[in-house]
C-alpha cells in the first residue's frame, strides 16, 4: 500500500500534509509556494541513518519521489542557507 504526503514551502514554513504514515512505500510531493528557491532533505532520526536530498526547486516548483520508510521519526528540512534554522523544519512519523 503507498501512502501520500504532500510537504508544501514557503518562506520560512514546511508543513507536510498529515504528521504521520505507515511504513512501507511513501509518496513525498514536494511543492514550493514560496518566492525563494527551497530543498528538501529527510533523514530518519535513527542513528547512523544516511538523509535522502531533493533537489532545488524554484518558486512554484513540484517534485516527487517514492521512498521505503521503517517506523520511526524522520526529520525534514530545507537545507539552504539559514532556512532550518527560520523555521523550515518538521517531524513525520512513520509507523507500523
């Protein structure tokens, strides 16, 4: 079963559409709403876990990748800049 998330940016927000999924296949829809150009990298929380990067989107940009998710936490963020740390950061949870 693929479950589906839509993380959408903007400036200085990313908001996924749902806090959580089931693990297995995921659908990540990134969209940029915003006016600066943004990324996406998620990482699980576990330790020694390797982060998947997205590209660089433009201003209403659209991108999308499927992803095998364990349970756990996973941290996204915008890598660019100082964007993380101005709020561009969420938590998604991944469970059984």
């Amino acid at each position: 079963m693929l479950s589906f998330v839509q993380v959408v940016e903007k400036e200085f927000t990313l908001t996924p559409s749902r806090p959580s999924v089931r693990a297995g296949s995921v659908s990540l829809e990134l969209v940029n709403f915003g006016m600066d150009t943004h990324d996406l990298v998620v990482k699980s929380a576990s330790e020694g876990s390797k982060p998947v990067r997205f590209k660089q989107l433009d201003p209403r940009g659209r991108t999308e990748r499927t992803l095998r998710l364990a349970p756990g936490r996973y941290l996204l963020w915008c890598s660019l800049s100082n964007h993380k740390a101005r709020g561009m950061r969420a938590t998604l949870i991944v469970t059984k």
